[in-house]
C-alpha cells in the first residue's frame, strides 16, 4: 500500500506531500491543472527515464519520495539480495533528479541503481498509464494467470519441473557419452595417466604444511644444534654457569634473611629466576636431542615439495583439491570404460523420464484448457459490465517442446468489435480500451499480490453510463487491493473512498501545482464540477449527490 508521496521542485510543484489511505483513491482536477505531472512522478519511481527540463524552473534538483507498506516476501527477497533492512513492512524509496543530467536513486537511504529502482518499483506499484508496456500483455504473465485458476496445479508444476531438470541432466550425461572411439580414446589415456600421477603421489592431507614447517629445521640442523649447545653451556655445564650462580646467589640472599634483614621476597624472587632459567635449559636440550643433520631427509623434503607444487598446478590449488580432482575423473574413467553399458542404460532411462514427462505436461495442459473456457467466460462478463459489449476473449493454445511448466504456449485473444478475427491482446487494444480489458483481467485473475494498482484515464473515450459501470468495477477491485485512477468522468470519481483534486494557483507571478484531499461536502462539490464546469449549478450539484448514493448502494 502506497502510503505517502513527496514531490519536490518537479515541473510545476515546488513542494507536495500527500498521504494516502486503503481503498479506491480518485485523482481529478481541470485538464492542465497537473494530473500528467502527478502520475509522471510516480512513473519515475518506477525506473521511468528522466526528463531534465522537468526539474522546476530555477532548481537544481527535483526529488520524488514514497513510502509503501508491504506483506510481498519478493519485496523481502529483493531487500535481502541489496541487504537493505525494511522495519515493519516499511520500504522508502526515492529518486533525485539533478540539473547536471546525474539521476539517484535510494532505497530506504541506501544508495541503488535506476535499474535496482525499477524492479522494486514494479514490486510495489502495478501501473496502467495510456502509454503504459503492460506486464499483463507478456505471455508468461498470461500463463501465470491461468495456473493460479486452477487450484490444484501447483504439485504438478512442482513434478514437471524436476523431471525436467532430470531429462536435462540425462541429456548431458548422453551427450559426454556419445564420443568417437578416437576422442574417447584420447580422454581414456588422458585419464589413466593422471589418476596414475595422483595415486602414484601418495598425497596426505596437510602434508605441505607439515614440510613448511620441518624444510627450515632441516636446512638450519647445523645452526640449531651449534646454538643449543652454546645455550647449554651457559645455563648448565661451564664452570661459571648461570644456574650455579643463581644457587650461589640464593644461598646469599637466604643468609641475610638469617640475619635478620627481611629478604624473603628477594628469595622468592630468585627461586623463580632459578626453575625458569633451569625450564629454559631444559626446552633448550630436548631441541638439541631432536636436532640432525640429515642432508638425505632435507633433499628429500625438497623434492616433495616441488611435487606437490607441479601437482597443485596442474590439478588444483591445494591438496584436497588435487584429490576431489582425481577422484571425479576415476569416475568419469569408470564412466569411459563402461561407456556402452552406460549409454544404452541413459538411453532408456531418458526415453522413461520423457515420457512420464510427456503424459504429465498433457494433465496439465486438460487441466489448463478446461480452466481457460471458465476463466474466458468470468472476462468476457467484467467486458460486458465494462461497456465493451461486442467483445471476444478467449485463450489461444499452442505447443511448445516439453519443458518445466508444460508444453502449452497460452496467448489471450481480443476483439473488440462482433464479427472481426480476435488477435492477441498485446496487438488488439489500446488506450482506455485496454486499460478496461485489464481491470477486466484482474477481477477475474485469482492471483493475490498488495501491489498498487494505478490507472491513468482508464475512462479514455468512454461515457457517462460506461463510467459508472468502471467506476464500480474498481470499487470492486479495491476491496482487495489499494486502487488509484486518474478520472475525467464524474461517474467513476463518485466511487472514490478517497477523492484528490490537483489544482493550480499563481503567488507573485510564478504558478504552482497543488493537491488536496476533499472532504465529503468538497468530493460531491469537486463532482458537480467535472459535471457542469466552473460555475456548479444546482442542478449539478443534485446530480452529484445521486451518484454518489448511487455508488454506495451499488
């Protein structure tokens, strides 16, 4: 649900914010009092292309802001896939627009791209302008349309479409089969001697950490041992030895506490000085007792090295790597060596899957026929009610090659006038012809989404009575989501839970686009003006009150 709309220094509006309620919202005002300017804000919302000489005159940037409640998890999706958090079902989504020719755009104040933009726009807001590419007309939106008519369609899907992907690897499979001897020759000898090299290897898993850490120990042997020894010497085995003069120390220390002098924290002291140099010493000497010079261990350690460094090159980029590697192509060599066995077993397995496919896509497309006959007959009813009385809809079916939604390639079919050739939907109508059809599609679609529905003019070239029958069809619609048209006709405005006029005044020669959200005495007096024009009669303002009673009623 759109819930509040800010606009700044776009065309003729300095500053409008507007906030919204549920239901079925009107749009009206005098032709030129900024209706266009209204909607084109919106579209911008959408990812519409921007239009510098748009930007208020003397400005330097135009901004647009909305906010919008949602209950759509594709809208979670989205935010998710940016990592862009919405509280409370609550997304923001602006788009500025500078002088210099640079276009923003920011979703909940994290900066995205136009296109980014436009594909949460087309999340939150279903657009129906004159000029409008309409999702409806995409015959994949077509199709989904028939399958949410029929309830049980789902679990089918679900099956086509993993035996789909089944055939489809089954495919694969054949096709890295269906060698020539000489090629599957080639990978054969190709194979062999690579599992051979690995295997022959002998590679354990961290092993060349382990030499990292062992090749300095055994290239410093010589140092190592010259060093310890030195080490040993000084703290333990010289005539002058650091222990010795630590113990002598501490016999010195012990007897000035014997003369009375309290060194007893100096003889703490020393003892500690003593088992760590003595623990020293110790580490010291297991070093040593683990030190040798072993040219042979060292060049052979090079050697591993060097192996494993030519092995992760060729097979992968560490040792794990170079074993998953040697493993999947053991068994694509399996695979070669029992390639006939192999290739009449895919052979027959696929035949099998292609045809459980094959009887399945046909329930479907019984299942998908019999609901297009009901769902035809629902639209050409809503046209009826919507003035087009001569018109024909229907579902055209075609074939297509088996694949996860079926094999039906469904097309909705229009004619407006009795006796011509239906045509498809995309080619056939327009204008307010087509917006009619649409809102005819959606009160007879099962599909449920909270976007916001937008009709600009879906009155075009339409009459009064024609008018109250639209208008009552989108009350109807907007029971079940939030509804906004554009109008001319009085007849569709008198539905209107809520009723904006857009308006025009001039402060110190500049004009400014304005709006306001009427009352119930200025919706039946904003009525009565679309009906007489500026000067409201009495008579008009009679009329209004009829049709708005009229449409509560209905």
């Amino acid at each position: 649900m759109l819930l509040a709309l800010s606009i700044k220094n776009y065309a003729l509006i300095e500053y409008l914010t507007i906030d919204f309620t549920g239901g079925f919202t009107v749009i009206t005002g005098e032709t030129g009092s900024g209706k266009s300017i209204l909607i084109k804000s919106i579209e911008l919302l959408t990812g519409a292309r921007a239009d510098l000489s748009s930007i208020r005159s003397g400005c330097s940037a135009c901004d647009i802001t909305a906010s919008f409640e949602y209950s759509n998890s594709k809208v979670d999706d989205f935010l998710d896939n940016f990592s862009i958090s919405a509280g409370n079902n609550i997304v923001l989504i602006r788009r500025t627009i500078e002088n210099t020719g640079k276009s923003k755009a920011f979703i909940n104040d994290s900066h995205v791209s136009i296109l980014a933009l436009a594909t949460l726009g087309k999340l939150l807001i279903d657009f129906h302008g004159q000029d409008e590419k309409h999702s409806l007309l995409d015959l994949d939106a077509q199709l989904e349309i028939l399958d949410n008519e029929i309830e049980d369609i789902r679990p089918l899907l679900k099956e086509s479409a993993a035996l789909y992907a089944q055939i489809k690897n089954l495919r694969s499979k054949l096709e890295a089969l269906n060698l020539s001897d000489a090629e599957r020759g080639r990978k054969n000898d190709l194979y062999s001697f690579q599992v051979r090299e690995i295997e022959d290897a002998e590679l354990e898993t961290g092993e060349d950490k382990k030499l990292e850490l062992d090749i300095p120990k055994l290239k410093n042997a010589e140092k190592i041992s010259a060093l310890s020894q030195e080490i040993i010497s000084a703290l333990y085995s010289s005539e002058n030895s650091i222990l010795g003069n630590i113990l002598k120390t501490k016999k010195n220390i012990e007897a000035i506490n014997s003369y009375g002098a309290d060194a007893s924290g100096a003889v703490s002291l020393i003892e500690q000085a003593y088992y760590q140099t003595e623990e020293a010493y110790r580490e010291v000497d297991i070093i040593l007792s683990k030190t040798r010079l072993d040219p042979e261990k060292l060049n052979a350690s090079l050697e591993r090295v060097e192996l494993i460094k030519k092995l992760k090159k060729k097979y992968g980029s560490s040792i794990e790597s170079v074993i998953e590697y040697k493993n999947k192509i053991a068994g694509e060599l399996n695979s070669l060596n029992n390639c006939k066995d192999n290739f009449e077993k895919l052979k027959k397995e696929l035949k099998s899957e292609t045809k459980r496919l094959s009887e399945l896509c046909e329930t479907i497309s019984k299942k998908r026929q019999e609901a297009a006959q009901v769902f035809a007959k629902s639209v050409r009813e809503k046209l009826f009610d919507l003035e087009i009385k001569n018109a024909v809809f229907e579902v055209k079916f075609d074939r297509k090659e088996l694949s996860a939604d079926g094999y039906d390639l469904v097309e909705f079919m229009f004619c407006a006038n009795k006796g011509e050739k239906t045509i498809p939907l995309k080619n056939s109508a327009s204008g307010g012809e087509l917006s009619r059809t649409l809102l005819a599609l959606k009160l007879s679609s099962k599909i449920k989404t909270d976007r916001v529905v937008i009709f600009d003019e879906i009155d075009s070239g339409t009459g009064g009575k024609t008018g109250g029958n639209i208008g009552k069809k989108l009350s109807e619609l907007a029971r079940r989501k939030q509804v906004f048209s554009v109008t001319h006709l009085a007849q569709i405005a008198a539905f209107a839970g809520t009723h904006i006029k857009i308006y025009k005044e001039t402060e110190n020669s500049r004009t400014y686009t304005k709006a306001k959200v009427l009352t119930e005495t200025e919706h039946i007096e904003e009525i009565a003006r679309m009906i007489s024009g500026e000067k409201i009669t009495k008579a008009a303002l009679e009329h209004a009150k009829d049709l708005v009673a009229a449409s509560v009623k209905s």
